[in-house]
C-alpha cells in the first residue's frame, strides 16, 4: 500500500496562488539583497534545511545573492537531512558552513544525564540545546551585525506578530525575517513552482523537523510546531535560537 500523500505540501497552484507568491519572492528576494547591501560579510543565514530555508536558498541562490550560509549539525539530525544538505549543495553548487557542537561539552552532558536525557525534563531539554545548538550558533554568530532566519508568523504561538525585520536582543542582531507573513501552502507553492530540493520528511507528515528524537509527525488538526518537543506544553517549545529576551 502506497504511504499517504501530504497534502500541505501540494497545494493546488491556482493563478491567484502563483499571482501571491510571484509578488512575496519578489518582496523576500528584495528584503535579501537590501540586508546584504546593509551588512555585507556581517550577515550570515541559519539554515536548518526546513521548507522556510530550502525557499529563501532558491531566493538567493537564483538570484546569486552571495549570502553566507551555515548549518547547526547537532549530530543528531535524521539521516533525511543530510541527504537534502548534499542534494542542495549539488543544486546550487555551494557549499554550507557547518558548525558542531563542542566535543568535549556533549561528552560531558551525556555521561552526566544520558543519550537521551531530554524526555526527562524541560531544563534537560534546553540544557541539551545549549550545547548542541546554542553554544555552536553562538560562534557562527560571532562578528557577524545581522542575521537571516526562516521564522514564519503562523508557525506557532511563539512567534505571532513576528515582523520581517527586528532585533533581536539576546544575540544583539538585526534579523531579518523574509517569510514572516507567508503562509505554509504559499512556502509549498514556492517550492514546486522552482522545482526546490526539500526534506523527503515533509511527505510524512513532518512540517518543522529539528533533530530526530525530538521530532515526530502530526496528525490532522495539529498546530505545525506540534511534533517538535511533543512530550512538553506549547509555550516551552523553542530551542533557545530565536529566544525574546
Ligand atoms: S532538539 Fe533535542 S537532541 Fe536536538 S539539541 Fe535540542 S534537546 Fe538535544
């Protein structure tokens, strides 16, 4: 039996759709160029190789804006993700700056707590996320004024009235925002309409995919953020990257 087919990631690609989309690339593509202008090689984007991130790497990629790109590889990514970073970095012939975590802070952490201390707790959680994301993130942020992120309005509780440009006071950087005010059936529509390599999680029902053991696939009804940190309530699920404080 074939696997059920996700339709939020085909939408219907009416002209009125196209016609929005066109517009809002344009709007995103703009905004892209304008930060780089601004900032140069003090501007970096973090691409987590979600749907929002493999859209704003067609945006720049195609339009041969020179945006500097790096990854956050936890180490416990799903394999899915590593086969996307390859099939991007053939496709737009580049290649993304990788940043692991400390070897010797997860050797820590691990003998103290466990290989999977983060169902145990929400401070274990986040402790977890400091240093397999948090501390890495904070040296490819340094010496860099600006930053470029694939936040989305409608993703979750967390990041409503999200604009495209703001600052953001715990890393001290302006970060731009360039889908902030798209919708996920506008992302898709991005998407197929240039043919843009995505996470194969995407068709089983994963919308946000983070590393593996803390992402699982929603179900009909469920808020997109759903599957990530399932086990904790809504207002505790961000990792820490794009905390307001
Ligand atoms: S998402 Fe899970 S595995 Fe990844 S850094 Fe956070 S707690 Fe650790």
């Amino acid at each position: 039996m074939n696997a059920p087919r996700n339709p939020a990631i085909h939408p219907k690609l009416t002209d009125a759709l196209r016609i929005a989309v066109t517009r809002k690339a344009a709007d995103a593509r703009a905004l892209l160029a304008q930060a780089l202008a601004e900032f140069g090689d003090r501007l970096a984007f973090a691409n987590s190789l979600g749907a929002e991130d493999v859209a704003i790497t067609h945006l720049a990629c195609s339009a041969h804006l020179p945006l500097e790109t790096f990854l956050l590889d936890t180490g416990r990514l799903p394999a899915e993700t590593y086969s996307l970073l390859a099939r991007l970095e053939a496709r737009y012939k580049t290649r993304f700056k990788l940043y692991f975590p400390d070897a010797g802070a997860v050797e820590a952490f691990v003998a103290a707590h466990g290989i999977d201390a983060f169902f145990e707790s929400v401070e274990l959680r986040r402790a977890c996320c400091r240093v397999r994301k948090l501390e890495p993130l904070k040296r490819a942020l340094t010496g860099k004024q600006a930053w470029i992120t694939g936040l989305r309005a409608a993703q979750s509780p967390t990041r409503d009235g999200l604009a495209t440009r703001e600052w953001d006071e715990a890393n001290g950087l302006v970060k731009f925002n360039p889908l902030a005010d798209w919708s996920e059936a506008e992302v898709w529509a991005y998407i197929r309409m240039n043919d843009v390599p995505y996470n194969t999680l995407h068709e089983r029902f994963y919308p946000s995919i983070g590393c593996a053991p803390c992402t699982r696939a929603i179900s009909l009804g469920e808020e997109l953020r759903a599957g990530r940190w399932w086990w904790e309530a809504p207002q505790s699920k961000e990792c820490g990257l794009h905390a307001k404080t």
